[in-house]
C-alpha cells in the first residue's frame, strides 16, 4: 500500500512539474544571427535589432542581455511581456571599435522555456567615403594608417607570409613616401608618391627563409614622409615562427625526437638582493632522433643558459640553468623560461622559477 501511495506522490509532482514547464513562456526569435555586410564604418552608433514574440502560455521577462565586448550595448523591454505579444531587442555598437571582420555572440537570460537564447552578429566593416578617414586613426605627418602594427601571427619556417597595410592622404598636396629603415627579412612594396585625400596601400612579405629565428619576433619599420626623419613615422611588425610538423609521416613522427624535463617547476629559495639565484633543468630526450634546442627565451631578469651544444641524442640528457638577477627586485618572484624544440608533438615547454629576495 506505502509503495503505491509512493508512486502515485512521484506521478503527481512529474505531472506538475512538466505542467510547470509547459505553462512558462518562450521567446521565438524571428532571426537569431544578423549578418551585416559592407558595414559603412560611423562615428555615430550602428543599430540592429532582434524581432521576437512570446508564443508560450506565460508573461516572459527578459533579465539580462551579455556578450563577449562592452562595445556592444543593448536595449529591451524591461516589463513582462505577454502571451501572443511581440517586442524587440536592440543592439547598439560604434563600428569604428570593431575590426573590419566581426563575429560576436550575444546571450539572451530570461525566465522562459528557454532561459538562455544564443543570439550573433557578424559582418565586416568599409571605408564610408562621407567620412573617408574614420578607419585610418594612426596619423604620421599627414598620412593616416588602418593599423600601426602588423601581426603576421604563425609563419612557418622556411616560408613567406604576405600582409596589406592600407593608408590615406589627409594632406591638400601630394605626399612623397619612402622606407627608411626595414630589417633584411621583410619586403616592402610601397608607392613613392600619394595625391591629395587619396588611399594607397603597403604591401609586406615576411621572408621566414631568411629569418632563422623560431618564436616570437618583433621589429619596425620607420618611413621617410615628406622628407621629415622621424622615429614616429614607424609601424611594428611582429611573428611566431614556428616549424612545420603537419607533412611528416607517420613513421617519421613515430622516429621523432621527445622532449622530456624531469622536473619544469623549480625554486631558487631565498637569496639576498645582490645574489643571483639560479635553478637547473634537466631536459631528456626519449625520442628515437637528435633532439634540436631551436630557442630559449625568458620574462624579464632571467636568463637561460645552454652549456656549449644545443642538440641531444636519443637517450641522453642535458642541464639548462635558469639565473635570475634580483637587481632592483624584492619580495616573492615568478618568472618563466620557454624552451623551443624540434618535437614535433611538444615543440614549446615552458619552465617556471620562483623564490624570495631579501628586503
């Protein structure tokens, strides 16, 4: 008898609960994802709205509305809506703060059937020719530049990476341009002269032959404009060099070297402040090939030091002392040493050092 009653208890608050669920209301967005194409760049605010209804048997409320940029700013309505009622979401954003391609999810909190829709907007933004010089903020004496650095992001080694950096006239007169300064890797097509409010472009190729570094680079280009010699007039270009590790097969990858640090957390404990402290890695190699130290590179007031060679052989091992100088430091200290190598599956491992300097 208990047991039916028991059953009869867990039908009922089933049924209630899905009666419950039921009685909610529910957003139906007429379209979750606007795409905006050839957006005109604006200093004024770009609008855009979500059209939506409450197609559910209850008032729906909607609490909150986020995304991923503060840029964007909504704007709904704040009281119940009801059954069979319609209303609208706005969304505001200045498109000069958004790169010229976009893609951004905005989330929907509400009490519904649904408490959380997933909304998105996405687009790429162009010059306004009303307003011709919005999107070129980084002025040097009279051109305007998109961007005053370039990020070739991931270049492999052994190859060329190409990028544009457009640029406009603001001047009544003809600007002459020319490179000043360029370091050897990088090639630079770039017009000798621009008329009056008229767009040109620069053309840059990352030759990754040439430079042999691995990891992060980083290095300008300083511009001869009008004759004025300035180290203002420059954009920065930066890149991760890296090895290319997708064409081996798979019995060259099954033959490759294997990075191995016994330990990759170490402490120097508690040195005075004209003391240096210093901490040794041991690095393995357990693959079946050479292992290849490409790079060591280091936070600031710490350096890494590879006795003599950089490669090891299959089975042997090698130490990598870390030293940090305590100059002008005291308290706790953290810093870090990345290590680059020819492993195909493990190429940057990065070590961390810390310990006290005296006061």
């Amino acid at each position: 008898m208990c047991s039916n009653i028991k059953i009869v208890i867990l039908l009922s608050s089933l049924l209630l609960g899905h009666l419950g669920f039921a009685q909610k209301g529910t957003l139906s967005f007429e379209n979750k994802d606007i795409l905006l194409n050839d957006l005109k760049a604006d200093d004024t605010p770009t609008t855009v709205s979500y059209r939506f209804t409450n197609t559910g048997k209850e008032p729906a409320i909607i609490s909150r509305v986020t995304s991923v940029t503060s840029q964007i700013k909504a704007e709904w309505e704040k009281s119940p809506i009801a059954p069979g009622q319609s209303s609208i979401l706005k969304i505001s954003f200045p498109s000069t703060s958004f790169p010229l391609q976009f893609s951004y999810p905005i989330q929907v909190f509400s009490n519904t059937t649904n408490p959380l829709e997933k909304l998105s907007i996405k687009g790429n933004i162009v010059d306004n020719p009303d307003k011709p010089f919005l999107l070129y903020r980084y002025s040097m004496n009279g051109l305007h530049f998109r961007s005053s650095h370039i990020d070739f992001q991931k270049v492999y080694s052994g190859t060329l990476r190409q990028d544009t950096v457009y640029f406009y006239n603001a001047l009544d007169s003809e600007a002459q341009l020319s490179v000043l300064y360029a370091p050897s890797y990088l090639d630079i097509q770039i017009p000798e002269q621009i008329g009056p409010k008229e767009k040109g472009r620069l053309i840059l190729t990352f030759d990754a032959i040439a430079n042999k570094e691995y990891g992060y680079v980083y290095d300008n280009v300083i511009f001869l404009i009008n004759d004025e010699n300035s180290y203002r007039n420059r954009l920065s270009v930066s890149a991760n060099i890296a090895e290319d590790f997708s064409k081996l097969s798979p019995e060259e990858l099954a033959n490759a070297p294997v990075a191995h640090f016994r330990e990759t957390t170490l402490s120097f404990g508690k040195i005075k402040p004209k003391e240096k402290g210093k901490c040794d890695f041991i690095l393995e190699n357990r693959g079946k090939s050479e292992l290849i130290i490409r790079k060591t590179k280091s936070s600031c007031g710490c350096t890494a030091v590879i006795p003599g060679k950089n490669t090891i052989a299959p089975g042997k091992s090698m130490s990598i002392r870390a030293i940090f100088d305590p100059t002008g430091k005291r308290g706790y200290q953290y810093k870090t040493i990345t290590v680059l190598t020819n492993d195909p599956k493990n190429p940057e491992i990065t070590l961390t050092i810390s310990g006290n300097v005296e006061k």
